[in-house]
C-alpha cells in the first residue's frame, strides 16, 4: 500500500475488526471461473456457459469461453434426426431384449437338464463370472433406457 501512496485499504474486508476474509482476488489469484447457464427458448436450449480468466506474473489476463448445449427435449428436432433417433433406440431395445431372452432360456435350459432343485441347479450350473457380467450389464443397459 505504501507502494500505491495509500496508507490504508480502501476495501471493506481489510479494515481492522472485520470478520470478512481478505480480497478474493489478489496477486496469488491464477484463475477465476465464472459460470452459469442460459435457457434459449426460441431453440429450445439449455447452454452452460462458463469464461475462464487466468492471470501471468506479468499482469495479462487471458481469457477462455466455454458453450455447452443441450436440447431441452429429445423430441424438439426435425422429423429426420429425430427418425433416425427412434430407429436407433429401437435397435437397442430390440438387442437387448435378444439378450435378455437368451439368458433366460439359458437359466431354463440348466433348470430343465438338471435333476435337482431349481434354485440348487442355478446355483451350482449356472452362475458363474460371465453370467454374472451378462446379468449386470442387461440390467445397467435397461436402467439407461
């Protein structure tokens, strides 16, 4: 301050008694990040807009500006991405319904062959790792949809 020609701060949070912390931004301060998000509703889109300021030792400020989009809905598109979107989901769901019916007839399968008790027979026949893997991942798969 002495430097400046000042002899006190001329901010609040330095002033003797306060319980304010010091300046937020100082010389130690090497980035600030401001960020917050914006509804467009003419394009029906959520933007997280965020700007970075980073600070040298010499004194310049380089700035950095950040859009990330999202639409609102999944259904406020033009009717050919949104066809596309459709096929593609049905072809998930039509594939992982494959899968999920060729475990079960495997479980039943096992049952069938075996001359204990169902769930002795799955128990010992038919869990295994990679059933395990099978079942987690159908059921990861179906949480997504």
């Amino acid at each position: 301050l002495n430097a400046k020609g000042r002899a006190a701060c001329l901010c609040g949070s330095c002033s003797e008694g306060s319980d304010a912390p010091g300046p937020w931004l100082d010389e130690q301060t090497q980035r600030v990040e401001v960020a917050f998000v914006v509804y467009n509703s003419d394009y029906g889109l959520f933007s997280l807009v965020s700007v970075n300021f980073f600070f040298n030792r010499a004194g310049r400020i380089h700035k950095r500006v950040d859009v990330q989009s999202s639409w609102a809905s999944d259904f406020a598109r033009p009717f050919y991405e949104l066809a596309i979107m459709v096929l593609c989901d049905m072809v998930w769901i039509v594939s992982l319904t494959y899968v999920f019916v060729c475990e079960l007839s495997e479980i039943v399968k096992t049952v069938r062959s075996s001359k204990q008790r169902w769930y002795k027979s799955i128990w010992e026949e038919y869990i295994g790792l990679w059933n395990v893997v099978d079942w987690i991942s159908i059921a990861c798969a179906y949480l997504m949809v």
